[in-house]
C-alpha cells in the first residue's frame, strides 16, 4: 500500500549569527547551508498494518508524512501510495488518504463539526446514504454524542480530536496518517481514541501509519516500528525485537522495614535511587531472579517490585545509541 524508495528531502536555508553587525553582512553576502530533513530512507507497508513511525524532534517524520501525503515534493526518491504518486495530488488518489495532525485542525472554529462533516462529504463526493450510514458509524464508535452540533470552538481538546477523526474518516480513506493524535489528552481519552483506531483498522482493513510520542500509543496499536533519527532510517521491524534487544534490564524496587543506607545496595545492582526506607535497583535481565531471592535473604524488604524497563526508555536508548548498537 506504501512503497517509499531512497527517499530524501533537503532544505537549502539561510544561515547568519545573530547581532546587528552579522545581519548587515548577511543582507550583501548570505550564507546558506543544506538541512538534511529526510536523508535516503526506504520501507514499504502492506494493506491493513499498523505501523509506528517514530524517532525524537526533528528526526524528519512529519516531513515523511508530508511527502506521502503529497504535501511536500521530495528532492530525490519515489513514493507511491496506493499505487498512486502523492506529489500529484490526483483527486483519486486524494480521496483515498486522509491525514491527522495532532497540533491542527480542520475543524472550522466557529461552526459546529456537523458543518464540517458535511463540506468533506461534498469535497469527496460522498452519496448521501453513505454518509448518514458512515456519520452513525463514526458517532457510535467514537461516542460523539451531541458534539457535532456545538460550537468547534467550545469543545474540549479531546472532544475536538475525536471529531478531527470523524471528519478525516467520513470519505473512508485507505490509508491513514496519524500524527500525534492523543497528544496533551489525558489518560481516558488517549485511551479511547486508541481503541478507536484499533477498531476502524479492523472494521475497513485501512493502512495506518502512526507517529507519537506515547509509547503507550506505540505498544497498543503497533507490532512493528519504523525508527528514523536525523533523516536516516535506524530500524523496521518488530516492536518486540527492540525490546529484546535494548531492555537488558530490570527494574528491582523495594521498600524496607528499615533504613538501608546505599552503599550496602551497591552489590546488588546498579542503584537508580535510594533514601533509606526505598530504593530501586537496575539488573540484568539474566540474573534477576536469584538477585530477588538474595535482597530477600539479605536485607530487610517489607516489599518487592519487579518491572520491564519502561517502553519510552528503550526506544529512547535505541534512538541515542543507533543501529549499530542493536
């Protein structure tokens, strides 16, 4: 469903240090340099996958999702999506995708979403019993309510991301793009909209491909990952594989039926923090088990906890330390 190609994407922009001197001599001699946003990479996604699209600020994945939406034409490399090339902006090919930015809105801010569920209707040519089947479709999966009729303007940020989706998905896209879209919502919500997205996924077999920086929303709806950092593509494969590969540890908490001073902790693993009646303990996976019975055997534990090194910690320690290290 999408076949991307050594694709690359460079800027020229101008450079000047600050100061009123420096602009003066920027204004008769400019200095340029090239910003490498996309820098060769390539990867292909089939019908139905939901992919995780991920890599820190400024790794070049909202440029990625651009060129795929054809929103930004590349320097070199060849996209298609849905067999169609995005830089043309074909009216099929328009109406088979549909993209969701996390930060903006296509919602008119004045007017009611209805209203605005009813321009993308005209827009893609939606029939009229599509569009009242697709619209209770839409309502009931996403609990919409009687949103649709209030002001835009006078809904919460997430009740605002749940009528984005609506309107980007009444045309019935192929193929997704999702940019941070629980970004700033609370739990409850982060956690609804990513049922929706698992159930519309199941429900039309759209291709999703999904960028944000909660590895919660990563974990949930994705098995396999694509990873970019500095334009470049780091990994594509599994989720699980990550994991595997970059959590070689455990996380030992423990709290103490009395104060236990940090030094007599050190032998037993790498101290993450200590304050006399807690601490928590960073292990190798490997001997974890028997490093649990000593710390019970040894010292004075009230409580134990043992958990998987968190999923933003791993991604983010791949993303520092690169490929290579994987």
């Amino acid at each position: 469903m999408i076949e991307v190609r050594d694709l690359v994407k460079h800027y020229n922009v101008a450079k000047r240090e600050g100061g009123f001197g420096n602009s003066v001599r920027a204004f008769f001699r400019r200095q340029r340099e090239t910003v490498k946003a996309v820098d060769g990479i390539g990867f292909s996604i089939g019908p139905g996958e939901i992919v995780g699209f991920l890599g820190p600020n400024g790794a070049g994945k909202t440029t990625t999702l651009k060129m795929l939406a054809g929103l930004l034409y590349p320097t070199s490399g060849s996209i298609r999506v849905a067999g169609f090339l995005p830089q043309e902006r074909k009216r099929a090919f328009l109406g088979t995708i549909a993209m969701v930015l996390g930060q903006k809105q296509q919602l008119i801010w004045d007017l009611p979403p209805a209203d605005t569920f009813l321009l993308n209707k005209e827009i893609y040519g939606v029939s009229d019993a599509d569009y009242r089947e697709r619209l209770a479709e839409l309502t009931a999966m996403l609990d919409l309510g009687d949103l649709v009729n209030r002001q835009a303007r006078k809904l919460s940020l997430g009740e605002r991301m749940k009528c984005e989706l609506a309107a980007a998905l009444i045309h019935r896209p192929k193929v997704l793009f999702l940019d941070e879209p629980t970004i700033g919502l609370d739990v409850n919500m982060q956690q609804a909209l990513r049922d929706f997205i698992a159930g519309y996924n199941r429900r039309t077999g759209a291709t999703i491909l999904l960028t944000s920086h909660y590895m919660a929303d990563v974990s949930a709806l994705c098995k396999r990952v694509i990873v970019i950092n500095q334009g470049r593509l780091l990994f594509d494969g599994d989720l699980a594989a990550i994991l595997q590969k970059m959590a070689i540890e455990k996380s030992v908490k423990l709290h103490f039926s009395e104060a236990v001073p940090r030094e007599r902790l050190e032998p037993y693993g790498k101290v993450a923090s200590a304050d006399g009646l807690a601490a928590e303990l960073h292990v190798p996976r490997a001997v974890v088990a028997g490093l649990a019975q000593r710390v019970l055997a040894e010292l004075p534990v009230a409580d134990i906890a043992i958990e998987d090194t968190p999923i933003e910690t791993v991604i983010g320690r791949f993303m520092t330390t690169g490929a290579a290290s994987a």
